[in-house]
C-alpha cells in the first residue's frame, strides 16, 4: 500500500515537472525505472512503442501501463490521476486569471506573438512524425525515403483537401491508413 | 447537466480517437471544439497550445481542462480532463494484460505503420490551416521559421520558443500595435 502511495507521488511529481507535453515525461520515467523496480528498461521500451501508436496522450499511456503492470487495475487509476491532478490545478488557476486579463493589451500582444510561433512548432512536431512514419535509416538520402509510404501520403493529402471528403472525421483517414498499411505489408 | 456530458463526450472521442499525443490531436480539437459545437476559436485553441507548452503537464490534458473551464467552470474543467484520459486508461489496461504479443503480431505492425502515415497527412492539413490563419505578416513569417527551426534542428525544447515570444512582446509590442 506504502508502495502504491510512493508512484502516486512519483507520478504527480512527473505532472508537476515534465513541462511540453508528448515526450517530455520520458527522462522522469527513465529516472523512476533506475530508482524503482515497477518496470523494466525493455518494457519501457515497448511501452514508448504503444503509447506512440495508440490513441492517447503518451504521457497518460505510460502511466497507466506502469500504474497497471506493478499494482494492477488500481494501480492504473491511481497512477493516471496523479500524473493529471497538477495540470488541472495549474490550469484552472490560469484560466481564471485569464479571463480576467484577456482584454489586457500586454496580454494580447503576447499571444499575437505566440501563435505564428506556434504553428511554427506544431509544424516541427510534423515534421519529426514525418520523419518516423516516410523515411528509413539509409546511408543516402534517397535510399532512406520510404516509397510506399510517402505515394500513400500524398494520396491521403490530396483526398483531404478534395470538397466532398473534406468534412469527413479523421478516424476515417485513420481507418483508410491502417488498412493501407496491412494490404501494403507497409 | 447535458453540458457537462457533452463535454465529457466530445473529450472521451478526442482521446479515444487521437495517434501520438501532443499536437497530432489538433485535427480532432479542430473539428469537435471549433467547426462542431463552437466552445471555442481556432486564434484560442492556438493560445491554449501555448500556454500548455511553459506550463507542467500534459498538453492534451491542459487543452481539455482550459476549454472545459470556459464552457462550464470549475466542474467542466474536470469533466472534460476525465474524458479526455479515459480511453487511454481503458486501451492501455487491455493492452497491458496482452501486451507480450500483442506488437509481435506482423499485421498489427503493418496497419501502425499506415496509421503513422495517416496521421502525417492529418497533421499537414492542420498545420496549413494553422499558417493561413495565424502567418500573415512578415514578421508572422520569421517567427514561425525560427520557431520551427529551433526545435526540429536545433533540438532545443519549445519552452524557451514560448518564453521568447513573451519577452519580445513586452519589447516591440507596441511597434507592432501602430504598424
């Protein structure tokens, strides 16, 4: 019982600190793995390769994976809801500030600086999945393109910008990539 | 009541229905918070985005508790964080239980392979939206190549980006107020 109390403070920790979202959860969860014996490095591993390729947040995926395999279902939970607990705190404080100070000029210049910002760094964020699901390892750079995969990405792209498919729900484009992917033994 | 499950609802599809975490649920948010039920703007989604970057935790689960909150309070905010994790919880114990074969299975590799791609393709069209809405001028332009340039190749982490733009804002905001 001590023991689960013990993650559940690691993981709101890991909440706390792992500032960015996506992977930045991963250096505390290599330190819980060389402080703890819950899991494994291999399983870390593998827990990266699924939370990559499930839906989900990575962050919630590997603590309810870790939370799971040491303590069961509970364990689970527990280990979720820690990780999540301080960002909810957080936010809700700003967001009440926020609304107060929306109007504020400072306020919105900040964030008429912020966002061509980001849209820059979501297009980083594309551009490093790009490179995972359209190129290889190779010693050249025309070997390492990944033929297959980049015909059916341009083959997707144009079908979402075509006017009748255009509104249709992502999971549809998602659908149409894993069956791809199994009929291309991709 | 029936905002508080519709929240719930829209953010247990968000989570149940978004590859790769982070910005790969754009699409999703785009299209159940903005185009469908109108919770918020695109111009905000972008401004929770950066807030979620120099803030602790995990930005899906900000973005879920930022919208939540505008909707309905303090209780939305909650609402809608448990909707988004949900389906994680739920996909992952299942997955956990079976996991030793479960990546084995070549057929499994293959169709995450598509999915990958997919994805791709999803996030390419976002972001193309995002430029047309939010890079208008030039200065608009720099910005996002800097911003682009310091996390895909030199590797920095995207809180300093954020932070930067905070503290050039207090610097030439007026200019840019007047031009």
């Amino acid at each position: 019982m001590s023991e689960l109390l013990t993650m559940c403070i690691e993981f709101f920790k890991t909440g706390l600190f792992a500032v960015g979202g996506g992977l930045a959860t991963l250096p505390f969860l290599t330190q819980m793995q060389e402080n703890y014996n819950w899991f494994t490095a291999e399983e870390l591993g593998n827990m990266i390769a699924v939370g990559e390729s499930t839906p989900g947040p990575i962050g919630v995926n590997m603590a309810t994976y870790v939370g799971f395999s040491s303590f069961g279902i509970l364990g689970g939970i527990c280990a979720t809801l820690s990780l999540v607990l301080p960002s909810l705190i957080v936010i809700l404080v700003i967001a009440k500030a926020m609304n107060a100070y929306q109007n504020n000029p400072l306020v919105q210049n900040m964030f008429s600086f912020m966002r061509p910002a980001v849209a820059g760094l979501i297009a980083a964020a594309g551009f490093s999945v790009m490179k995972i699901a359209l190129f290889r390892q190779a010693d050249t750079f025309l070997a390492s393109i990944n033929w297959i995969a980049l015909i059916l990405y341009a083959i997707l792209v144009v079908l979402m910008y075509l006017k009748p498919l255009k509104k249709l729900h992502p999971i549809v484009f998602i659908a149409i990539g894993a069956v791809a992917g199994i009929l291309l033994k991709m | 009541m029936k905002v508080l499950f519709d929240l719930f609802r829209a953010f247990f599809t968000i989570g149940a229905l978004t590859f790769g975490g982070g910005y790969a649920m754009l699409p999703m948010l785009e299209r159940e918070i903005v185009t469908k039920r109108n919770w918020a703007t695109s111009e905000e989604l972008l401004n929770y985005f950066a807030i979620g970057q120099c803030t602790p935790g995990i930005i899906a689960v900000n973005t879920a508790t930022f919208v939540g909150y505008k909707v309905k309070g303090v209780i939305g905010g909650t609402v809608a964080t448990l909707g988004v994790v949900a389906p994680s919880m739920v996909i992952i114990t299942l997955i956990a239980m079976v996991l030793e074969n479960f990546m084995d299975i070549v057929w499994v590799q293959n169709a995450f392979a598509g999915i990958r791609v997919a994805v791709c393709a999803l996030i390419t069209v976002s972001v193309v939206k995002l430029f047309k809405s939010n890079v208008k001028q030039h200065w608009h332009i720099a910005l996002a190549i800097i911003a682009f340039v310091v996390v895909a190749l030199l590797k920095l982490s995207p809180v300093y980006v954020v932070v930067a733009c905070a503290v050039l804002s207090f610097i030439f905001g007026k200019k840019v107020q007047k031009a």
